[in-house]
C-alpha cells in the first residue's frame, strides 16, 4: 500500500460536475496496471466505517 500521506497535499472535497476518474488525471494519460477493489461513498466515512470497511 502507498504510506504516503495526504496530508501534505491540500486536498479539498468539493461538489462539482467533472466525471469522475480512477487512474488518470487527463483523457491523455492513463494508469497501466489493474486497479481492485475500488468503493465510492457520497458521504465522508468516519474511522469505524473505515475500518470496517477494510476488515
């Protein structure tokens, strides 16, 4: 797993009409390689959830 943490980064939630994209940040450019287990919640969860979530 990537232990790099996001909290140097300043990543906002925020509430838009852009599509979401797993693995690129540009129609241009792509991830090569598999990407599993993905899940999308519209509602922040919280460190119990989390966990269960990851168990």
């Amino acid at each position: 797993r990537d232990q790099d943490p996001l909290l140097g980064y300043g990543i906002i939630p925020q509430n838009g009409t852009a599509p979401m994209r797993v693995g690129t940040r540009q129609l241009q450019s792509f991830f090569k390689g598999a990407i599993g287990k993905v899940a999308v919640f519209d509602y922040e969860l919280n460190s119990n959830q989390i966990q269960i979530h990851f168990n």
